[in-house]
C-alpha cells in the first residue's frame, strides 16, 4: 500500500485567511509551518491513486506530489477519482477542480451522495463539463479497482450534517460521517484514516485496534480549547 499526506489542516487550512490566533500568525511568520487541508492521496494500482477528499488545496497538493503529476501524454491522469469520508464543503469543494477531466469517479456513502446531488445541486453543476460516476462507500470492504489489491471498506463515525444540508430529507445514520479502512490483500497490512472524529466510539476503538496504522484527527487538544481561547462559540 502506498499512501501520501497531502495535507492535515482542519477546515480553512493554516493560516486561515480570516484567522489571527496564534497558530495562524506564526504559520504566516514561518511558512514552513503552513497546512493544506486534510487529505491522502492512496495508490490502487501502478499508476492510478485515489485522492481521500477533495479539497479547495487540491491543485496544490497535485503538484506537490509529482506521482499525481500528469503524463506521459498531454492529458493523461493517474487521478482516478475521489473517495469522501463526509459531504462537508472543505472535503468537496475540490471536486469542481476537476471538471477538465471526461469523467470523476466519486465513492461516497448515500447519505453524502445526496448531499452533493441534492444540497450542492453537484450534478447540475458539473454534468455539463464532466461524467460524474458514482460508487457506493459502505461498512463492506469493495476493491477500489478490479485489478487493485486495494479494498476500502466505512466505519460510520457520526450523523453530522454540513450546514447546507441541514434540512435535507435524508436519514440522521452514521453514514454522514466516516472514517476509512484500507486494506492491502497482498500484505493483509491496513490503514484507518479519520480527519473528522467527535468522539471515540466503541465501533472506532474496535477498527482502531484491528488497523496497522491509523491516522486520526487532532484539531484541537481538548474539547474546550475553542472556548478557552477567546473564540466563542460556532453553530455545528
């Protein structure tokens, strides 16, 4: 299994543009302290990688990453699609980056393709640029191609909806908010990856315990740290 970081911040990244705490002003200070948003980029198969999330850093972290880069032909991609762990704008957005594309593969669970389709009006938008393929994103373990040792499998996390989707007639189950297990079936090694996590469930420590690796989400150190440092509250 190959996997790369292409980014860890929480929504709006590091520094945020409207943000003065101290964690922005000194990433703006040491620009070696910058984050892009959170997202993986997972290899299914020699030379085709899924992207974790798609990010309004996503043309950024392509062009970090030179196993993204395209080639050899003009416009030949190893991107073959996006999987989302949530339907939240910071986790999305990204998609519309690539509409260039003559079709995006998007595997998402149904409470999320709703969101998109329905809340987002995603189809509407970008069926007259780009195919939008769709692929179910459930608790079963699927193969993210059929030539991939790659399977991918959901661990409902929480029932959490984007603010824009909020009266959305579409059921309140786990499937808002997941986290992902890949598994290599060559090696039998696994990878959890959770960028969005309000509270370590039993259903999380039993996937947690079973991973090789888990990369979890670290936003704040506790849960009033917001609170606690002068920001007030926001509405979920």
């Amino acid at each position: 299994m190959r996997v790369r970081v292409l980014g860890t911040a929480a929504g709006g990244g590091v520094p945020q543009w409207n943000c003065a705490c101290p964690g922005c002003s000194g990433a703006r200070a040491h620009p070696g302290w910058r984050r892009r948003h959170a997202s993986l980029a997972v290899q299914a198969a020699e030379g085709r990688w899924y992207l974790v999330n798609a990010t309004p850093d996503l043309g950024d972290q392509v062009e970090d990453h030179p196993e993204l880069h395209p080639g050899p032909e003009p416009r030949r991609t190893p991107l073959a699609g996006v999987i989302l762990t949530d339907a939240e704008l910071d986790h999305t957005l990204g998609i519309a980056r690539l509409r260039e594309a003559d079709g995006i593969e998007i595997v998402a669970t149904a409470p999320v393709r709703h969101a998109l389709l329905t809340g987002l009006h995603l189809g509407e938008v970008l069926t007259p640029y780009a195919r939008l393929d769709w692929r179910p994103l459930g608790p079963e373990d699927r193969p993210l191609a059929e030539d991939s040792p790659l399977v991918v499998g959901a661990v409902p996390v929480s029932a959490k909806r984007p603010r824009y989707a909020a009266g959305l007639d579409a059921p309140d189950d786990g499937g808002w908010v997941v986290a992902l297990r890949l598994t290599d079936r060559t090696t039998g090694r696994s990878l959890l990856y959770a960028p969005a996590l309000a509270a370590w469930s039993d259903t999380f420590q039993n996937a947690a315990e079973s991973a090789d690796h888990v990369i979890v989400d670290g936003t704040f150190w506790s849960d009033d740290e917001p609170l606690s440092s002068g920001f007030g509250s926001r509405p979920p």
